[in-house]
C-alpha cells in the first residue's frame, strides 16, 4: 500500500523546476538549433532518394516473388501428408495460389534483395 502512496503522491510536471540552462545547451549544441538540425536532415534525406520507375521495380519485384515462390513450393514438397489428410486437385491449386500469394508478400515486405540488384542492374542500362 505504500508503494502505491508513494506513485500517487508524485509531484505533476508543473510543480518540477525545469533546469532552462540544460535544456538551453541540448537545443543550441555547437550553435545550431535541434529544429534547423532536423529540418536539414530531412531536407537531406529527400534530396538522397532516387526517384524510381516505378514499373521497373514492379517488375523486378514479381522477378524476385518468382524465385521466392519456386523456392517455397520446393520447401513444402520436402513435408509429407498421408492420405487421410490430403484435400485432392483443390487443395493442390490452393496451396499454389496460396504459397504464390505469400512470395509476393515477402517480395513486397522484405529486404531479401534480389529485387534491388536486379533493379540496380537493369536501370543501369536503361
């Protein structure tokens, strides 16, 4: 029970003195503000990114789901179902559609790679 007294008995924020010197130093450290800092930086950032076509990493995308996909259908024919357990021709197209469906996802979603050193590739020769 004292634990929680003493959680509740805190004193709120505008009762705690701010130390304006500290906080003085941390936005003007070297004589640059944190927000020209900031602003420099993204400003930075935007200029440092290449503006991309779009339907050459759209393309290099499905390239790598391709690879992803054939690689994941190699993987699930490595499991064995019993018969009992098997849904026949349907589940079979399903599971495709599925597992082609999950390589897009990860082509989308991850950094594996491929994606971007075949773009890097092919958009040098364009």
């Amino acid at each position: 029970m004292d634990a929680f007294l003493s959680i509740t008995n805190r004193p709120s924020v505008t009762q705690i003195p701010a130390n304006e010197g500290k906080l003085k130093r941390l936005n003007t450290a070297n004589g640059v503000s944190f927000e020209s800092e900031l602003d420099s930086a993204i400003k930075a950032s935007a200029n440092r990114k290449n503006p991309r076509n779009e339907k050459l990493w759209t393309a290099c995308i499905e390239a790598e789901s391709l690879f992803v996909g054939k690689m994941l259908k190699e993987m699930k024919s490595t499991v064995h179902k019993s018969e009992w357990l098997h849904g026949g021709y349907a589940e079979e197209i399903f599971e495709d559609m599925l597992y082609d469906e999950y390589a897009m996802n990860v082509s989308r979603n991850s950094n594996l790679g491929l994606a971007k050193m075949l773009y890097d590739e092919l958009s040098r020769k364009m």
